[in-house]
C-alpha cells in the first residue's frame, strides 16, 4: 500500500459503504458485484447491481451525498430511476506536511 493509497482509505470504505446502502436495499438480487482496483488516477470503485424487474433498485437518495462529497467524480448508468452501474473515482492525494 502507497502512502497515498493509505491517506484515502477510510475515504475509500465510507465511499463503498455509502454505494452498498444505496444499491442494496430494494434489489430481491441474490448478490452484487463491488469492484475496488488502483490505476494511476486513483482508486476507482464499482458497484454492479443486477436489475430486479418490476422493483425500486434505488435506496435512499441521501445515500449519494457521502459520495458527491468524498469522491472526485462519480455517476451512475442503468434505466432511469434504476442504476445498474455506480461509480466513483477517489484521486491519489499525498499527505500534507
């Protein structure tokens, strides 16, 4: 583990923690998919979450405000109002001093 890598990873597990309470809740899926990898941008993690026909896959919109205000970039794709795909991408930040 780089330092950098070290800095962000309580931001990391607050991050995949906020993704798993928003795609979980309604999905009647027997599993999810939450992908967390290292590349040179950063640390990316994603969430792939099976649609479950004719039910809500959304949790709490709330939910995505932990990760609008810890992640650098983040985004979703799917059906309208049923993401089967979530995002997010956490830069590598050196620690200060």
């Amino acid at each position: 583990m780089t330092v950098a890598h070290s800095v962000r990873e309580d931001e990391v597990l607050a991050v995949a923690a906020a993704m798993l309470r928003y795609g979980l809740p309604k999905t009647g899926a027997s599993c999810v998919l939450l992908e967390v990898s290292q590349h040179d941008e950063g640390i990316w993690l994603v969430l792939v979450v099976p649609e479950a026909a004719g039910t809500d896959v959304c949790g709490d919109p709330g939910t995505l405000m932990v990760v609008d205000s810890i992640a650098d970039r983040w985004g979703s794709s799917g059906a309208t109002g049923r993401p089967s795909t979530l995002w997010a991408l956490l830069r590598m930040r050196l620690p200060a001093g």
